[in-house]
C-alpha cells in the first residue's frame, strides 16, 4: 500500500477548516477521514484562491 503525501500543509488544512466550519468536525472524529469529499473539494478550492491571490 503506498503513502500518500500531503502538498497542503496541516497548518493551512486546520485554518481553512476553521474558516468553512468544518474544524471541530475534524477534530471531534480525530482526523480527515470523515469530512466529506465535498468539503475536501471546498478546501482544495479554498488553498487554490488563497495561492492565487499569494502569486499575485
């Protein structure tokens, strides 16, 4: 079974999940495993406008 590598900080994951409510979810159920792929699509989006707005 490979390893995933994670490109987003958990830093940046916490804060955006705070940020879209979703934080203590996460934390109450001790990781990412239940949030939603639509949530998880949310933060991706989320860390994407946050880079942009970064490079510009």
């Amino acid at each position: 079974m490979s390893r995933r590598t994670s490109i987003m900080s958990e830093n940046l994951k916490e804060e955006i999940a705070k940020e879209l409510g979703v934080y203590d979810q996460v934390k109450k159920d001790g990781g990412w495993g239940n949030v939603s792929a639509k949530t998880c699509g949310n933060i991706v989006s989320k860390a994407i406008e946050i880079a942009n707005r970064n490079v510009q």
